[in-house]
C-alpha cells in the first residue's frame, strides 16, 4: 500500500493511494488519527478493509502534500554511507556509520519549496532512500531489522554547505528550515520486493546528478537499524534517512548548487519521484 499525508480545504488528513486519487483514512478506524497512529496501532490489512470502506476519494491534484511523518520523534541520518560518497569526499572509511538528527521543521512534503537561506548560496541536494519504523524495539538484530520497517519513501537530505562546516558538527547545516523534503508517500514493503535493488536517481532541472541501487550502501539497511537500536529505543514513525551516493553538488567540477527556479527530484523505484521548487527565503 502508499500512504500520504496530505492537507485539503484547510485540514490535514491522511490516507491510501489509490490510482490518482486518495481515500481518507483519518477517523476511518478507531483510534487512528494520522499515519503515526495507524503505524502504531493498526495493521496493513486493516487499512486495506477501511479502504474498502471509505467511499470518499480525492483527486491527488488537489491536496497539498506534507511530510509523510510530518513531527516524527527521529528523524537519524546516516553520512557518508555510499562509497562513491566516501571517494569523492576523500574520507576514510569508518567501522561505524556516522549519524546525525534533523529536526522535522527542517523538512516539506512532494511539490512544496524547499528554501534557500538568505545567509548562504550553497544549498545542495543529497537523494536518498528513507524508511519508517513500524514495530519498534530495542537492541535489534540485523537478522530481524526488515521485520520492524513499515515502509519506505524518498528523501531530500538538502544540505546548506558552508554552515555545515563551521565545525566538525554537521546539524547546523542540515537543519534550517525547510531544507529538505520527504514524499511524496510512503510505500509498503510487499509493494517493492528486494530492497538491495532499489536504484536511487537525483534530478536537477532534468539533469542526472545522482544514480545508486540500494546494494551500494557501506552500512546496509539492518545494520543501521542495529546499530541505532542499541542507541536508543526505536519507535513506530521514527524514521531512518540511508545516505546519498556520489554526485553532490558541492564536490563537482565546477560546483552545482540549487538555486531560486531550480527544480530538484529525487527517485526511487517502486516508490516514485519527490518533486521540490526551489526558492528564496524572503
């Protein structure tokens, strides 16, 4: 299934995709009011029967699309975690993946702006694949971490460079607001099949800047999750950015940055393409 989060004539809401339109879950089953809810609390398969259920549909034309997990309680993000990424950032390679937080202020959903700030003029992409926990747990094994993933959704890990640089702490730079973006829903993983297949593409006016499959990944996806599992305790809607491959702007030949105009996709098969203008800050 594809869920989205969405508002519509002023209300936010959540719901199924279904073909070019979406069937409103919010209130649809009990005790679910938003997809963290349903994450937490429901099954697949009775999202499926509420579907079946509802017979209000709205065209995906229509709605505004938020963030898929709009205020998730963590957003971790793995860096550097493709080794094309780790050649041309000219890093070693560490026996750990390197990880930071961004805050969900510094995120859009499919088709809103991502902003520029007016303190910088490099603002650069970074595509990457994004999964949401469903069952949440601690001290995870690798061999159980698929069993505890939800779904999967594409994700704009927008980076302004020179702040994220001041010092050897990247947060400053990944998290002004609405740097970044992640939609434009999430996808079921009965819905994609191998995940080590998934391929990655970055787009930048039309222009390949990015392309990876999953497979290329330093610290695969269980890893991450056991890993982060013996940190703290993870948690339905909690959500795990995977790392960008090679090709950011800031280590081409000359520079690419994104710019007031500029339109940044990124895609991931089965999953779809997550669209953002880029503008100024006022």
């Amino acid at each position: 299934m594809k869920f989205a989060t969405f508002r519509w004539r002023g209300v936010e809401g959540f719901g199924a995709v279904v073909g070019e339109e979406i069937a409103p879950l919010a209130g649809a089953m009990s005790g679910v009011a938003n997809l963290c809810d349903l994450i937490a609390h429901s099954s697949v398969a009775e999202a499926r029967a509420a579907v079946d259920a509802v017979r209000e549909r709205i065209s995906l034309a229509d709605i505004e699309y938020l963030p898929v997990i709009p205020n998730p309680s963590k957003i971790f993000c793995i860096g550097v975690n493709y080794e094309t990424h780790r050649v041309e950032t000219n890093r070693e390679r560490l026996g750990y993946p390197i990880v930071f937080l961004r805050v969900a202020d510094s995120q859009v959903g499919h088709g809103a702006p991502m902003v520029r700030p007016r303190v910088s003029e490099r603002l650069d992409f970074e595509g990457e694949v994004a999964l949401v926990i469903g069952k949440g747990g601690r001290d995870i094994s690798e061999a159980a971490a698929y069993e505890h993933v939800f779904g999967y959704s594409c994700y704009n890990d927008g980076s302004v460079r020179d702040w994220q640089f001041h010092t050897s702490q990247w947060a400053p730079g990944k998290n002004f607001a609405r740097t970044g973006a992640f939609g434009p829903w999430l996808v079921t993983p009965d819905e994609l099949g191998e995940i080590a297949e998934l391929k990655l593409e970055t787009r930048l006016n039309g222009e390949i800047m990015q392309s990876a499959t999953v497979d290329e990944m330093i610290f695969s996806i269980p890893e991450q999750i056991a890993y982060l599992s013996t940190i703290v305790e993870l948690r339905p809607g909690d959500v795990i950015v995977t790392g960008t491959p090679g090709g950011v702007g800031v280590k081409r030949d000359p520079q690419v940055f994104m710019k007031a105009g500029d339109i940044c996709e990124v895609e991931v098969s089965g999953i779809g393409v997550l669209s953002n203008p880029i503008i100024d800050q006022d």
